[in-house]
C-alpha cells in the first residue's frame, strides 16, 4: 500500500512504477535523507510539535533504519519510488504508526531539495581535497625543473622556449582558480530549505533556524518558492565540474603529445599505463587518454541539467527528479580523475634532455633576435623583416641561428656583435623574460613561492 494511497481508487500500473521510481539511484542519499530527518524531528520535538517521547521513538527509529540501511538489511523497494518514502515505510515498520509523525511540516520536496544540498556540500569538500593533491603533484615537478627548458608552443608550432617549471605552474594555478570557484558555491549550496514544505511553507509553528544549525547550514533559503523549485547549485557544481574536465584534458592532451616518440618529453610511470592486445612494443597513455575522454559525459550531464530546468513553471516538478544521476555520475567521474592524478604526475619522468634538444633544435630564440636588433637602435619591424630574413636563409641550409657565424650574421645586420651568440643561447633566452609572471627563473621562483602560499591555505 502506497503512504500516499488515500485519493486513489486503484494501483499505479506496474510499469509507471518502474518509470517514476528513482529509489535504484536516489539509495546514495539514504545517509543524507536520515541525517535531515532527524534535524527535522528534534525539531519538532522541540517546538513541541510532535511530543518528547513519541519524538524519541522516531529518533531511536530512524537510527535502527540507519543501522539496517548500511549493513544492507533493509529492503529499499520500487514500490516506495524513492529514498524518502522508502525511509519513512521503514520507519512505520519498525515503530509502529507513531513512525507517521515524522514528516510533520514537510514535503518530499523540501526534503529532496535538503539532501541534494547535504550530499553536494560533502563532494564539494573532498574534491577541494583532491584538488589540492594534484596541486602538489604540479609543485614538486615544478621544484625539480626549474632549470628544465623546453620549447614553448603557440599554433602547436614552437615559439619561445620556457621552463618546464613555468608549465606546471600554469596548471597549477588553473586549478587554484577551480579550488577557489568550489569554496565559493559553497555559499550557495549551503542553505537550508527544510520549511518550504510543497511550495507555500508550512502552517505548524516550526524552527527553521535550528535545522540549520544542527545541520551545519549557514542559514536558510528565504524563498519557499525558490527553495523547491531551484537546482541552480546544481548546475553550478556541474559547470564547475566540467571547468575542471577541461582543465584536466588539456593537461591530459598534453601528456599524451610528450609522450609520443614526436615529442618524447616525458615517459609515464609503467604504473599509470597499459599495453596492446596484439603490439607488443605498445606503452600506451590511456589513463590521460579516459580522463580526457570522459570530460565528455561531464559536459553532458551540465547541458543536460540546463535544459531539464529550462522550460520549469514554479515550484517542483518531477522532471527535477532527472538532477540527481548527472550530478552522482559527475561526482565520481571527477573523484575517479582526481585521485589518479597526483600520482601519475609525481610519477612521471622528465626527459630533460629531450626537451633541451628540441629547443637546440628550432627558431625559437628568433623574437630574442629580433630584441636584440631592436636594442641596438632598429625599429621592431625593420628587426622582425631582418630576422624572417635570416630565418629563412636558415632553413635553405638546414641550419639553426646558433649556427650561423658572426658573419654570416653581419652579412644580414651589420648591428650583430659577437656577445649574439651567449644572447641566443636557451637559458640566456628563458631568464631574459624576467617580468613577473614571466618564464625567467626569477619570476618562476617567485611564482612558486606564490604556489606554495596557496597550497597553505588551501
Ligand atoms: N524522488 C523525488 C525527486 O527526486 C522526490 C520529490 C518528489 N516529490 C513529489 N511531489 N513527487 O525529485
């Protein structure tokens, strides 16, 4: 018998059952849907709505069904559509009808709007967690390669040689501003809407300021309307969500390009990679590969919660019934990317090297000739078409600038002097851009002092 049978003259078809039940999902909030129900009761309890004892009976009950719930001795069923009547159903089997005063003054949609609330806040924090791991994985490869250069790239075409440590650091302040964007929807998601009721509120005499506070909240939604009808903070976990994705796949692009035998910057750990079926030489990336690959479901998950909303008239609607497997699936794709994160870039293996003999190896210390000329008294432009000049003589004999001689130089710009050749080199190169946030090594230590200070306060 449904809790809500009274208005019905018959059973629900066996198939709307099937397809309006959300309890094969919504069994993740079970812990979160008990916790607020228990706020809700002491609640009432206090406010002298429901009285002491049969106040406490609820309490002890709700515990026992806690208890069966998570040693998997109670049977979460279709028939009870979701985690919140299936809770309640178990609660009226273990204490009797008593069990029915529980949901005084409240709504399945309040309640929902409640543990979607509770469970998202908790994500929120672990993934700021594990945010800051993968922070520190970019740190200390950022601290071993403060002398490691390697060619910088604009079009994927080398541009300017930079320290690999400045690379790092880029991702790592990315993911300070993900951190960051996190902390702050905790603002918006931690608020209390238990007392919207359906949509109106509720004519009992209750305490909505308490709930909060026994749960933590930093206060409650002013609006009932809005507090059942809103998944905003939904949303805004899953764009966050899906900047951090993207964040991660670039990152992810980049480590499968290093480690390709083209590029062969760096090698990842045997530990974070698997081989093919039938090559046997094959190492493959394919952890950044599926991390990479799977910021697609996340970007699906925000448009598809986007749309779910778009059209919604006030106040709830079952379609809102659609936020919570987008929201559980983006919850773990990102937990599942994060956690291997950290270990497979502290893991990784430089090939410094390599990168160094790439940068020998291209015109990415043309612009430095160009300044140079430019320093000597040319304009920028007559020193670029000089240059493009050299460049181009350049490649005709498959040489590189470093290789040209003072007077092949001269031949080009009669300016050049001897000291061109210590001013071309990659290090001179790299520590020439010394302005802050630059990749020269003074500004990449202060950079990394930066980091280190975010990292504390994290
Ligand atoms: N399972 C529902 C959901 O997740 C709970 C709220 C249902 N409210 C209602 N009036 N049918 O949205």
């Amino acid at each position: 018998m449904k809790l809500w049978g009274g208005r019905f003259t018959k059973p629900a078809n066996q198939l709307v059952d099937e397809y309006t039940a959300s309890i094969h999902f919504d069994k993740k909030l079970a812990h979160h849907d008990i916790k607020g129900s228990l706020a809700h009761v002491r609640m009432l309890k206090k406010c002298g709505i429901v009285t002491e004892n049969d106040a406490d009976m609820i309490v002890d009950g709700l515990q026992s069904v806690a208890n069966k719930i998570e040693h998997g001795e109670a049977e979460l069923i279709e028939e009870h559509e979701d985690i919140h009547m299936n809770v309640e159903k178990l609660l009226i089997d273990e204490i009797g009808p008593v069990g029915g005063k529980l949901h005084t003054g409240r709504s399945r949609n309040d309640q929902v709007a409640l543990d979607m609330r509770l469970y998202l806040r908790e994500v929120v924090l672990e993934l700021v967690q594990l945010l800051t791991d993968v922070q520190e994985s970019l740190y200390k490869q950022a601290t071993a390669n403060v002398d490691t250069i390697l060619p910088g790239y604009t079009h994927l075409q080398r541009a300017q040689p930079v320290l690999f440590a400045h690379h790092m650091l880029a991702y790592l302040f990315m993911f300070q501003r993900d951190v960051e964007r996190l902390d702050d929807s905790l603002k918006r998601i931690n608020k209390m809407p238990l007392g919207a009721g359906a949509l109106a509120g509720t004519t009992f005499p209750i305490d909505r300021e308490y709930v909060a506070r026994e749960l933590d909240f930093d206060g409650v939604c002013e609006n009932s309307l809005d507090a059942v009808s809103d998944r905003d903070f939904v949303v805004e976990f899953l764009a966050d969500a899906s900047i951090i994705s993207m964040h991660l796949s670039r990152l992810c692009e980049e480590m499968v390009q290093w480690s390709s035998a083209e590029f062969n910057f760096i090698e990842l750990d045997d530990a974070f990679c698997t081989g093919s079926s039938m090559m046997p030489q094959k190492k493959n990336p394919d952890v950044p590969e599926l991390v990479r690959g799977k910021t697609g479901r996340v970007y699906g998950h925000l448009t598809g919660m986007l749309t779910t909303l778009k059209g919604l008239p006030l106040a709830y609607n079952k379609d809102m019934q659609e936020d919570k497997e987008g929201m559980f699936d983006t919850a773990e794709t990102l937990r599942g990317a994060l956690a291997l994160f950290a270990p497979m870039i502290e893991t990784m293996h430089v090939k410094k090297e390599s990168m160094y003999a790439a940068v020998r190896q291209d015109y990415s210390n043309a612009t430095d000739l160009a300044d140079y000329l430019t320093g000597k008294g040319m304009t920028f432009r007559e020193s670029h078409e000089a240059v493009g000049n050299i460049v181009l003589h350049c490649i005709h004999q498959g040489k590189y600038l470093l290789d040209l001689s003072l007077n092949e130089f001269k031949s080009f710009a009669s300016l050049i002097e001897a000291d061109i050749f210590e001013a071309l080199s990659p290090e001179a190169v790299v520590n020439a851009r010394k302005a802050n946030g630059g990749t020269g090594k003074e500004s990449v230590r202060n950079q990394l002092e930066q980091a280190s200070e975010l990292l504390r306060e994290n």
